[in-house]
C-alpha cells in the first residue's frame, strides 16, 4: 500500500484518502488531472490491493469482535461492525475504480465518498466497543480485587 501512495504523491498530488473522500465530479478530476497518468495506475493498484485487505481486516476485526463480546456475554451483532466497514470499503474501491475509468464520475466520486465515510465510522465503532471493553474489564477486575464492605 506505501508505495502505490508514494507514486501518487510522487506527481504532487494528493494520496489515496483525499480521492476517497473527494465527494465531486470537480474535485476528483482535479485529483485525477494532478496525478496524471502514472498517479492513476498507483491510485489503481492501490484500490485492488485494497480488496484484499478489506478482506483480511474485516474478518480479523470480526473474529476480535466476537472474541471480546463473548467474554462480555454482548449481543452476536457487534461482530457485525466488521463486516459492514469491509463492505463499505469495496463499494467505496468499485466507485472508485469506476471514476478512474470515467464512468459516472460525479456518482461514483459521492457513492465514494459516502461509502469512505461509513466505514471509517464502523471502524472507529469497532475502536470505541474495543475500548469501552477494556474499560469494563478492568472495573469487574477492580471489584473483585478490592470488594465492598
């Protein structure tokens, strides 16, 4: 992934998350016109690398989800999160290989955009539930250290 970024950066263009979040037709044309052709096959090779890791974050996040909400007895749909913000990155990788193909630029780039954002929201879910699981972790170890009474 480091070096498909370094070769859009190299054009002094912006890096992949700036075109995952252009959001326009306009901006992610200026994107595409300040990479130039050499930017374009970095931006595309890392969107194809990305479904792979897609792929291999979404299901260790969800194993890692299901194994703390076990031992929180929480609901079986936390592990959800995981799967969600692994979809929503390869809706967000299709539209945008669409865009670099031209293709409905302006709905691809806002289809992008929403489906970036999406993710990275179940994400900083699957953070947050991670912490917040730690935190309840160690108040049960507190009182059962130092009980009341």
């Amino acid at each position: 992934m480091f070096v498909p970024e370094r070769g859009m950066k190299s054009t002094g263009g912006p890096g992949i998350i700036a075109f995952e979040l252009a959001g326009t037709e306009e901006r992610a044309n200026q994107i595409m016109d300040s990479w130039g052709d050499s930017g374009r096959r970095a931006a595309r090779t890392s969107l194809k690398l990305d479904f792979g890791y897609a792929a291999s974050y979404g299901v260790l996040t969800a194993l890692l989800l299901d194994r703390i909400r076990q031992r929180h007895d929480d609901s079986a749909l936390v592990a959800v999160i995981a799967g969600a913000a692994a979809f929503a990155d390869v809706v967000e990788g299709v539209s945008l290989l669409a865009v670099l193909k031209g293709t409905d630029v302006g709905v691809n780039a806002r289809r992008a955009r929403r489906a970036a954002s999406t993710k990275f929201g179940f994400l900083a879910a699957a953070l947050g539930y991670m912490a917040w699981s730690l935190l309840r972790s160690e108040s049960v170890d507190a009182s059962v250290s130092h009980p009341q009474g």
